[in-house]
C-alpha cells in the first residue's frame, strides 16, 4: 500500500520536529484551543463531549472520536484493543498493525467518517481489507498523509467525495501516529510565569 506523498519522509510516524512547531503555534495563538472550549455560537449544552481528533501537524479537525469503528482484517500483523492517541481514556476498539509493500508499518484506526482529502482512483492491489479498494488520504490543510479510505473494491475506481461519505459500505484508517486529541493539544499550552499572579 503506498504511503502516499504527505509522509515528508519522517518514517512514516508523521511526527517530525519541523511538523509539531505549527501545531504550538496554533495553539498559542487560536483563542479557543487557549480557553479549552468550543468555538463559535451557541450555549454549552451545543458542545460535544466526544474526543476531537486533530491532524497532528498542524492541529485541523479531522474527527471526532465518536466516529471510530471496527474493521477487522485477517492481514492485520496484530490488533489490540487502545485508548485514543494522547488524549483522555476513550476505548479503541481495535488498533491495528499492517505492513505494506515497502515494509513500513502502520498501526490503523478504523473511522466510520473524518474530515480528511481523498486521493482517487482507488487501487485494489495490496490492500489491507480484502474486498476494498484503498485511496490515500491526507489532511486538507496541511496536506500531511493521515492514512486511508477504504471503498469496495468492485465501485468505479474514482468516486465522488458525497458518494464515498454517504455510504454505509466505505471508511477511513487513519494512522494512530498521526492524530492526537484536541485534549491533549489544549494540554500543551504553557503560561509563562511572568502571567501568573
């Protein structure tokens, strides 16, 4: 399966030095993620409690915890149950560990939807989940590979983006490493002693 061409040669972890400086950048300066706390209209009944996945790059929204599934693969390496990527303890049901053609590994979560790009067409050759084509996907802002969607593998090779959302038989693998919670983002933050009182 290929990496796609996010990766920015870190090893496929997605977690180089150049790549967390936006992400604190954009914590110190996005008011919202400084106060902990939903942006926008509405009161705080309207705030979800569900972890909010954040591209570990440059920190975009790309999902939402209450959308990760299960799909089970018999060519997973292994499979263990997790907790989301640094963020409070909300069970995974399943993390697993696949290896492609070029003998890098990723451990996988399945998502039910995100907020990532899609790169068609889609290619059935080498790919994890027998019976599904795999498209790269990337996060729309920074650009950075996130992981995978996965389609049937008989659907036309390019598909429209409301098609693959709309239907029950398509979801994405996101790359465990290359995701964090808006939690443990906000965790980051750090007041400079000259602002405490």
């Amino acid at each position: 399966m290929g990496t796609g061409s996010g990766t920015g040669g870190t090893g496929g972890t997605g977690m180089g030095t150049a790549a967390s400086h936006p992400l604190l950048l954009l914590l110190f300066l996005h008011p919202c993620l400084q106060l902990g706390r939903a942006c926008g209209p509405g009161t705080e009944k309207d705030v979800s409690t569900d972890p909010l996945m954040l591209c570990r790059a440059c920190g975009a929204e790309v999902a939402n915890g209450s959308d990760v599934g299960f799909v089970p693969s018999r060519l997973a390496l292994s499979s263990r149950n997790d907790t989301l990527p640094g963020g409070r303890r909300v069970a995974v049901p399943n993390v697993q560990l696949f290896e492609n053609p070029h003998g890098r590994r990723f451990e996988v979560i399945a998502f039910r939807r995100a907020g990532v790009a899609l790169h068609w067409p889609a290619d059935e050759r080498a790919s994890w989940f027998p019976g599904f084509a795999w498209t790269v996907a990337t996060c729309p802002r920074c650009k950075a590979h996130l992981g995978w969607g996965f389609q049937p593998d008989h659907w036309p090779h390019t598909v429209t983006a409301s098609h693959f959302e709309d239907s029950p038989s398509t979801f994405l693998g996101l790359i465990a490493r290359a995701l964090v919670t808006e939690e443990f983002a906000s965790s980051l933050l750090v007041t400079p002693k000259s602002f405490v009182s």
